[in-house]
C-alpha cells in the first residue's frame, strides 16, 4: 500500500502525554514534566475542559493500567536498552471515547494494550533492525517517552504512531479510540525516518533511517559476490565499486518530495536493495556479451576503464539512452539513469557496453 514518505504534518494534538524538556540541574540533566498547559504543544481541549472520569473508569484504570503500568514500562525499557516512560492521562483520552463503549468502559485495559502492543511492535523492530536502529530510535525519540495522541493526520487511517518532540506517540483519529491498536506501531521504521528528516530541518535529500538500513541489509552483504563476479568475469586483479549512495539518494529524495506520483512510494526501503541489483544486472551483462574468457574483450575493457572502477549515478538527462545507459568518463564506466526510470530496466545499462570500448 502507498504510505507518504515526507515529512509529519502538524495536525496531532498532543492530549495524552505530558512533553519533558530537559534543564540543567547542578550539571545533570534531569526531565520537567510539563502539563498541557505548559507543553509546546498544549491540549486544544484546556485542562479545564477535561472531564472527570465516573469512578467506575477510574477504578478500572488503576487496576488495568496503573498496577500494570512499572511492569509495562520495564518489558519497554528492556527492549530499547534505556529507562523508557508512558506518559498517558486517561482524563483527556475518555474526552475522545463519547460513544465507544470499548474505550469508556474498558479506559484501563485499552491504555494497557497499547502499551504491550507497541513494545511487540519495538521488539519486531529491534529483531530486524539491530542495535543501530534501537540506537537511531532512542536518538530521535529523546525523551524516552510513549504517549497516545489523537490525530487529524489523513494518512492514518484508525492508528499510526509518530515521533515527535522527542516522544513515540500512537495516533488515533476522531473515532478510533481503541480501534486497530495492534497496528498502532506497525509504521515505526517511517516514523524513525520521517523524525530524522524533522531533525535535518525537513531536508528529504540526506540518507535517512529506510535508506541506510537497506544499504546495510541489501548491499553491503551481499555486493561482495558480484564484485568478485565481475572481477572473474573481466580478469580484473583490482576492482571498485562505486554506488554513489549520498548523491543518488539526494536525487532521488528530491524527485519524490516533488509528489511524483508514479514513482515507487517504497524507494526508502529498498534503495539498498535497488542499487544493489544495478551492479548485479552489470555483472550478468558482462558474462551475456561474451567478457569471460575472452582475452580481446577483457582488454578492451581495461583499456577504455583504466581506473578498474564502476559506478552508478542518477542524472538529470541521459546522453543517448532511453531509460538507462552506460558512459565512459575518465577511465571510469558508470550506469546512468534518471529519477524518473530508477529500477526501470534495471539490468540493461551494459548490454550495449561493448559498443563504447
């Protein structure tokens, strides 16, 4: 499904957690709990307009929320490596539960799974994305914080999750209080990235959370098999590859930010994997038009590409190509292509290579 990549909008009303700045105590820095009041992003509701749970709701809170709440927040912190804490006021979430009979009556235990649902969610995240995404996760969500928000985001459907003010909030829309909450944190991996991009002050073009994470899972594991391929293939003692990952990207990022509609709406995600099978496509259409074991051939390659080096670019035009090509610039043989036909072909820029040796 299509999933909007740019930056998070300004539309989530911060009603269920209390935002911590941190302040400089005696040379420590130590969390403020700010109220709505005093938050950056207060309540739109007022702290005078939270009503007063019935005490049926409340006896349902402390006993399905709060006496579960330490042991919530440790099987969190556990995950993520750090002192993690919920910050939820169950006062301003029943404002939202008007008519949901789940949400009113059953505050406590729906405050509860969302909670250990979200930490299934991080475990999940942590399972396939490291230490170094558990890292980039506590970096962006600084406060070390998990709240529920409501939210007018249109591209969450019941639930999402965001990170925002260095909190993970899990959105709900005007009626889905309690509604899909298993799926609240599906997105975390966008959400990481999207957080980055705010940090870069909006800036689509520098390699983000999506990107980096396939680079490390798609390429960098398994681009030494091709290079040695090609080396084999080319009788090619030394060899380098050259994936032109930053330069790329930032293309690539530009070129979507400008709501290119037809471009594939998960290029984050598998750039890694993209670049990767550009190299591989390379090294097939080596061995296609008869390099291996062809003496002539392999030295007329060595001479055109003095520098042993194959790169990838994305352009702004292509010289004779349609969708891709392969050029010769200073002792260097590079496959072009644009941000429009990225993947497009992925495997024919060096089908016509022998003609420019």
């Amino acid at each position: 499904m299509a999933r909007s990549r740019g930056s998070v909008d300004n539309t989530t009303t911060y009603l269920s957690v209390n935002h911590r700045e941190l302040k400089m105590s005696n040379g420590n820095h130590s969390p403020t709990i700010l109220t709505p009041a005093t938050s950056v992003a207060p309540s739109t509701t007022g702290v005078s307009d939270k009503p007063k749970l019935p005490l049926a709701v409340r006896k349902n809170v402390r006993d399905n929320w709060e006496a579960k709440r330490s042991e919530l927040e440790a099987r969190l912190s556990s995950v993520l490596g750090t002192p993690w804490t919920a910050a939820i006021d169950p006062a301003e979430l029943f404002s939202f539960a008007t008519g949901n009979q789940y949400a009113s009556q059953n505050m406590g235990e729906m405050i509860a799974e969302y909670i250990s649902t979200a930490t299934d969610r991080v475990t999940e995240f942590s399972e396939k994305y490291g230490s170094d995404g558990i890292s980039d996760l506590n970096n962006v969500a600084g406060q070390h914080t998990i709240g529920i928000a409501h939210t007018s985001r249109s591209d969450v459907n019941y639930s999402g999750c965001e990170i925002s003010n260095g909190c993970l909030l899990l959105l709900f829309k005007d009626d889905g209080l309690g509604v899909n909450i298993y799926s609240a944190a599906d997105d975390l991996a966008i959400a990481v990235d999207n957080a980055e991009v705010v940090g870069n002050g909006g800036d689509v073009t520098k390699l983000g959370f999506l990107a980096r994470s396939s680079i490390k899972a798609d390429y960098d594991l398994k681009i030494d098999e091709v290079k040695a391929d090609i080396q084999k293939t080319l009788d090619l003692s030394v060899l380098e590859l050259s994936p032109g990952f930053e330069e790329n990207y930032a293309k690539l990022a530009t070129y979507d930010a400008a709501k290119n509609y037809d471009f594939p709406r998960d290029f984050k995600e598998v750039f890694g994997d993209y670049v990767f099978q550009y190299f591989e496509g390379f090294a097939e259409a080596l061995k296609d038009s008869g390099f291996a074991g062809d003496d002539m051939m392999q030295e007329g390659f060595k001479e055109a590409v003095e520098k042993n080096e194959i790169g990838l670019r994305v352009v702004d035009k292509l010289e004779k190509g349609d969708y891709n090509e392969c050029v010769i610039e200073n002792g260097v043989v590079y496959m072009q292509t644009t941000a429009e036909n990225w993947t497009v072909n992925i495997r024919d820029p060096a089908r016509r290579l022998i003609d420019l040796l």
